[in-house]
C-alpha cells in the first residue's frame, strides 16, 4: 500500500491479503479441480448427443474437454502460486514499499480472472438449475475483494480512487474476457473438422486467440506496473486496450454469432479512452510524460 496510508489501515488490509492467500492455498485448488468432472462429463454427455444426431458441433466439444480438463487446473495452480507470492510479500506491502503494491494487485488478479474465465463452461454445461451456485465465483471473490480494498483503503482523495477502480477495473474485466474469448476462438479453429484447412470464416479465430491472448498479457503486465504508478504500466495498458479492441473487433465482423467479441471490443475501447484522458493519466502514474 502506499507509505502514506496509516499504519491501523495497512494493518487491516494486508491481514484482508494475507488471509485471501491462506485461502487461494488451501481452498482454490479445490474449487477448480473440484468442477472439471462434472463440466466435462456435460460435456461428454453433449458430445454423444451430437454425434448421434450428425450434428457437426460435437467435433468442436471434443477439444473444449481436454480445454477444460487444462485449464481448471491451470488458473488453480497459478492461484496457489500468486498465494504463496502474497505471504511472501506481506511485510513490504505493510511498510508501504511501491513494488509490493503492483505485485500484490497482480496475484489477487489471479483467481479473479481465472474465476471468470471457469463460470461461463460451468453456466453452460451445468447451469444454475442442474449445480445451483456456480464455485468459481467464490473464487473471483478470494481475489476481488483485497484487489479492490487495497485500492479504495488508502489515504488518497476520492478523484484518485474513481481513477483507481474504474481503470483497475476494466483491465482485471478486460483480461478475463481476452482469456475467455482467446479460448473460444482456439476450440473453434484447431477443432474445426476442416482444419487443417480454413474453412470460410474459420482463419480469423487464428487472430483472434493469439492477439486475444497477448492482449490479455499486456493488461495483467499493466496492473503490475500501474500498481507501482510506473509509466511503462500506461503504455502497457494502452496497447492492451488496443490490441483487445482490434483483435475482438474484427473476429466479432467475422464471427458475429454471439456478442461476445463485440463485447470485449468495448472492453478494449474503455480502457484506451480512459489511459488517453490526461486526468486519468496523471492520477496513475508519477512524472507522466506529457
């Protein structure tokens, strides 16, 4: 947190942190694993379906099982790692020093994102009526909630703190929805029934989760870096923005199926506009360069 934040708040939200990564050990794990097998064997279950009826979505539902059996586990895992990354960190972030601060918001990002990323196969495949509550928002809650109390709990004004939540964000939102529409472009290209030819709209998927992808990197790097109020953190976010807003727009001109891509587009757009307004900019990062 920041140095100037009193000592009685920093004490507070630090223990906020350190028990979210008590838990983002011992608990995420489980949360994750815990939802492949009865999202996958929907799964399975959709697949026979299909195939039974000709209808050519089940090729592209084989490849979403072995997606998910992948990365559940995987976003768990790095949550176990962001964890173990926070205890470690605890005492810096107390006494105010600037890098643990945009470290910190990077491994809370983590089950956050993650989560996001898990709830929309379990909505999909298992839905509220069939598992009630969905795990992985719990999940995003062990990450959300000290990502924004170290943000909104320290000693600035309530300018700095509009800033501060709107553009943190939409890059946590942004990140997740690259991740999510980067996945959902990968299962249609590679399982395709045509590749490794490209059928008519199908080369556009190959741009968009690979540009998706980096677009997510470059907005959970800015977290990092505007969490240290760096320049290079504007630039990075930036370029997030823009690539989110290029590569989402034009799969969704492509692919206009559902709304997803369109959405993420906007994603991409709010956070240009927003880096791109000097007030903003100024609020985010020391010695901005004019």
């Amino acid at each position: 947190m920041l140095v100037k934040t009193p000592k009685q708040t920093r004490l507070t939200v630090v223990s906020l942190v350190v028990l979210a990564a008590i838990l983002m050990i011992a608990w995420v794990p489980f949360i994750g694993f815990d939802m492949v097998n009865p999202i996958v064997t929907a799964q399975q279950a959709r697949i026979a379906k299909f195939t039974a009826e000709n209808n050519p979505q089940a090729s592209l539902l084989t490849l979403t099982v072995w997606l998910v059996s992948f990365f559940y586990p995987f976003w768990s895992t790095l949550s176990v790692v962001a964890g173990i990354v926070l205890l470690v960190i605890a005492i810096p972030l107390y006494r105010g020093d600037k890098w643990s601060r945009g470290l910190a918001l990077l491994c809370l990002a983590v089950p956050s994102i993650g989560g996001a990323y898990m709830i929309v196969p379990w909505m999909n495949f298992i839905g509220s009526a069939q598992g009630g509550f969905p795990p992985a928002v719990i999940m995003m809650a062990i990450g959300l909630i000290p990502y924004f109390s170290l943000l909104l709990a320290e000693k600035v004004d309530l300018n700095q703190k509009i800033v501060d939540f709107f553009v943190f964000l939409m890059l946590g939102v942004t990140a997740a929805e690259d991740f999510a529409n980067g996945h959902a472009a990968f299962r249609i290209l590679f399982g395709h029934p045509q590749r490794p030819l490209f059928a008519e709209g199908i080369a556009i998927t190959y741009f968009g989760w690979l540009a998706l992808w980096i677009g997510m990197a470059l907005c959970i790097t800015a977290i990092y870096l505007l969490g240290q109020k760096k320049m290079s953190g504007w630039f990075a976010g930036l370029l997030g923005g823009l690539v989110t807003l290029v590569a989402s727009g034009a799969t969704h001109v492509v692919r206009h199926a559902t709304n997803d891509y369109l959405l993420g587009a906007l994603m991409g757009l709010s956070i240009v506009v927003m880096l791109l307004i000097p007030f903003f900019k100024k609020r985010l990062v020391e010695d901005p360069i004019e």
